[in-house]
C-alpha cells in the first residue's frame, strides 16, 4: 500500500474582522450605496458602514484634487522658465515660485495624512482618538477627516507644545 501526500495550499480568499473579503493583498468590500446629500448623523451608530464610505470618499476626493494642483502646478512651472531682462520682475517670478513649491511640499505632506487616514478606515481605527481612544465628534471629522485627536486631547497636546517650546 503506497500513500501519497498532497500539499494543499490555502484558499487565497479569506474574511477580515470588519467583514471585507480579502483576497491575497487585495481588499473588495460590497459596493455601499450612499446618497449624494448624506451626512454623517449623531444617531447613527457611530463609524458604521455609512459613514466610513462617506469619509473615505471625501478623503479620496480631497487628495485628488490635490495631486490635480500639483501635476498643474509642475506643468507651469516647466513652462514658466522664462529670462526675464528686468532684475525686479526675475525676482517677483523667482519669489512666486518659491511659494508655489513651498505651498505644494505642504499639500505633499497633507496627501501623507490623506493615506493615513484612508489607512485607519481600512484598519477600523479611523474616528477614534489615537490618545484617549474615546470617538472624534463627526463634526471635527466632517470639518477635518485627517484628525487623530479629539478636540480635547488636541487642545492639552497643543497646550503642552508651546510649554515645551518656552523652556
């Protein structure tokens, strides 16, 4: 009697605890239907399905638009290399586009916290205060979805910075 083994690998497909199926590296989450005026509510369970594809969508949106102005911005810049004869006007030209660059390195690092935050939805962490643990107000996620901190633990954070920073 001869016995043979068989390897048998692992189905690829398998299911997180948010209930998304996962498929080697990939995510696929069911569609979720969501109204053009829908708002995040206080008497909706909180982070339910709703209202993280609500936030991941406005996330996505912002950090398109964002990365709309940068592409805009290099295209000027490439075309906007011009030698302009008066000292003046070359250093007006060179001034604006220092703040154009300075102003996209800080949209750059925005984008950053954009991926951390679409990040923390998928990991079921985004909402919660990274300090306290304690759930953001859906109006400080509404009016700034990349926030880690409630506007109290924001507060005493900033409060012991400028501490710090006097001594």
């Amino acid at each position: 009697m001869t016995v043979t083994k068989q390897l048998v690998e692992p189905d690829a497909t398998s299911f997180s605890r948010h209930g998304t199926v996962q498929a080697g590296d990939a995510q696929m989450k069911p569609e979720i239907f969501l109204p053009d005026d829908y708002r995040p509510a206080e008497d909706e369970p909180f982070m339910n399905d709703r209202q993280l594809e609500y936030f991941r969508r406005k996330l996505l949106a912002w950090k398109e638009d964002i990365l709309t102005g940068s592409k805009e911005t290099l295209a000027g810049l490439a075309n906007g290399a011009r030698n302009l004869p008066d000292i003046a006007d070359r250093a007006s030209e060179e001034t604006d586009r220092a703040l154009e660059l300075r102003t996209r390195d800080r949209q750059r690092k925005l984008v950053s916290k954009i991926d951390a935050a679409l990040r923390r939805i998928e990991n079921g962490d985004f909402g919660y205060c990274e300090v306290t643990g304690e759930p953001i107000s859906l109006r400080r996620l509404d009016a700034r979805p990349i926030a880690t901190m409630t506007l109290e633990a924001q507060e005493r954070h900033e409060r012991s910075e400028r501490v710090h920073r006097d001594d």
